[in-house]
C-alpha cells in the first residue's frame, strides 16, 4: 500500500496546493463509531483553545473516505475517522485526486457488539450461528459439501440450545467501516467452521469472500443507516430484534442493551482491551498534510487528540468507551504526531 504513516514519521511529497480561500474550522467527516470519540475532543478543543470548535459528520468509514479523497483544498475535509484502516483502492482514488501526503493515527480499539434489548434474553452466540444466520449462502442442512440461500428463520433452527425468536438484525450499511469489520471478524471467523468453505480460501479466493462476507438480503438482516443510536431505541421498541455497533454504543447505553456473548466472550472493556473478545478492531483518523497551517487548529486538534488527558488510561475518551492503546503505542503515535506537525513550522 502506497501510504505514510506516522508510524514513520514520513509523509510523501505533495504535488498541489490549497486552495487561497480560507475556512476557520476544521471539517472532519467519516466513522460513526469513531464520530463519539472524535466529538468529544472537538467539544473540549473548541472550550479550551481559541479555535473554532470542529464540524463533524458521520458518513460511515467508505464514505468519509470518498469524501476525504475527492481532493484537496478548503471545500474537502481536513480530516476523516474510520473504523478500519485505509483500503489500497482508497488510497489509490486519494492519489488520482492529488491527495498524495495521507497521515494515518491509530487512536485505540474498540469492539463490535450483538446487542439486544435489557428486558430480553441474554444471548450466548457463536461465530459460526452469527453466520449462518446472517450469510447469504450457507452449507446446505441436508449434508453434503454444497451451498444453498440461506432457508433459516429462527435462531433456533441455526442452533437448538438458542430461542425460538424470528431472525431479525439491525445493522450497518455496505459504507460502514463496523460493517467491513463485522463480515471480516465474525462472519468470516464463522465461516471457516466449515473445512470445505475453508478450502476455498486457497482454491479460488475470490468464490470464499463472497460466500463469507455476502449478509442475506431477504428482510433478516435490515440496514439501519450510520446512526448507531437510531438502532439503540429500535432495539428497545423491539425486544425480539438484535443490533450490530461498537463497543462504544454499548457502554453508554448500558441501561438499555446487553452484548451477546461471542464464542463464550463477554463484550467488556478489560476482554477487548486483552485481545479475548473475538469481534475487536483498531480505529484510527486520517490526516491530509496539506491542510496543516493552512486550516486554523489542526495541529492545535491533533495535540488535544493525542494527549494522555484524552486517550490515555484514564483519559476522557476511556469514559465514552474508546479503549485505550499501551503506554508505549500510545507515546510512539504522540511523539510522531509532534514531529508531522513541528515540520510545518
């Protein structure tokens, strides 16, 4: 992938400029599962520094990119979150727009949660029953090395020792960087249940992606839009119904909704933060250099980003549900944030 991150602390060169124009605020779109965590830091950036205070959009991780890619100057973002690390075609599109100098920040982990309503049955699932309740193709239930639509309607018809309850899922968009992290973590990681579904990995590629990442399209798993928190009041209004979101979500809704139990893992902050719990991924934002000194703040927002006060282990970001990276990662990303941004003065 032909990106520098500040991991490196190197940037490619950048061969456009900004716009003349000037825009006092930093624009910032992309995640909604980071769109929480990124809020938060704008509101107290914008309290404590003279800065304006950032506008945010969620528009799902593929679409804050596509938007962040479209080119450079003062009517595209400065800066997009994602729930997932840049994709090799996205950072193509970047470069054909002349966005070439992209600086990636890890921030921290956060998990993707199966939740369902207070007042309802904990569930206990295991990848494999996320997948072959929510898989578009599945192995067929006669037997047989053989691939069918999906004929399951029930949790129980997917695994006896679960309710009897309609399969129905509320859940991200194809833009949704929870989405991609979902069928790559759990339904993928359900997939490989099944030696000759995992075969097809080495034998045709292409054929086992699609068999593990394609969601049925029949009315069981339902697109619930980038607002997390809509899916939290449907789950609510609707008891039988499950809901696909981050961690995040979760934990500020704790009076509400339960996580489901993974492969016997409890969605927490202590079995995500250890690697235990299955359905976990880093999250990050991304930069676009040209915009520093050109935009007000930004450096001034990075600093506030990637302060112990806020992502630290007892940083406000922990409050909102962000878990932390180790003392160590953390310093690395800070101190190569410092050194991006000392270059531009």
């Amino acid at each position: 992938m032909n990106i520098k991150t500040v991991s490196a602390a190197v940037v490619l060169t950048f061969s456009g400029a900004v716009s003349a124009a000037s825009r006092d605020y930093i624009s910032i779109v992309g995640s909604s599962t980071v769109y929480p965590f990124s809020t938060v830091v704008a509101e107290t950036f914008g309290k404590t520094t003279g800065f304006k205070t950032p506008k945010i959009e969620s528009t799902g991780s593929g679409g804050g990119f596509k938007l962040f890619c479209a080119g450079v100057g003062i009517e595209h973002p400065d800066i997009t979150n994602a729930s997932r690390a840049i994709k090799s075609s996205e950072v193509e599109s970047c470069a054909k727009n002349g966005v070439t100098e992209i600086v990636e920040v890890k921030i921290g982990y956060d998990g993707i949660v199966v939740a369902n309503a207070k007042q309802a049955e904990q569930l206990a699932l295991s990848r494999k029953d996320i997948f072959m309740a929510l898989a578009k193709d599945v192995p067929d239930p006669n037997g047989g090395e053989k691939l069918v639509a999906n004929p399951y309607k029930s949790w129980q018809e997917v695994n006896s020792t679960l309710p009897a309850t309609k399969i129905e899922v509320l859940g991200p968009p194809p833009t949704s960087g929870t989405r991609d992290a979902f069928v790559e973590l759990a339904m993928e990681g359900g997939c490989q249940a099944f030696d000759f579904i995992k075969a097809m990995k080495k034998t045709d590629g292409r054929m086992y992606q699609g068999v593990c990442h394609t969601i049925r399209e029949d009315g069981a798993f339902i697109e619930a839009g980038e607002n997390d928190n809509l899916i939290v009041q449907k789950l609510e209004a609707n008891p039988a119904a499950l809901g696909i979101f981050g961690f995040s979500f979760l934990d500020q809704n704790s009076d509400k909704v339960q996580g489901a139990k993974i492969d016997g893992i409890e969605p927490t902050f202590e079995a995500i933060a250890d690697g235990t719990y299955p359905i976990s991924r880093p999250l990050f934002f991304y930069v676009k250099r040209a915009h520093l000194g050109k935009v007000p703040g930004i450096e001034a927002f990075l600093a506030e980003f990637t302060s112990e006060k806020a992502w630290g282990e007892e940083g406000y970001l922990v409050d909102k549900g962000m878990i932390p990276m180790p003392p160590a990662e953390r310093e690395r990303f800070a101190a190569n944030v410092k050194m991006l941004y000392s270059l531009e003065k």
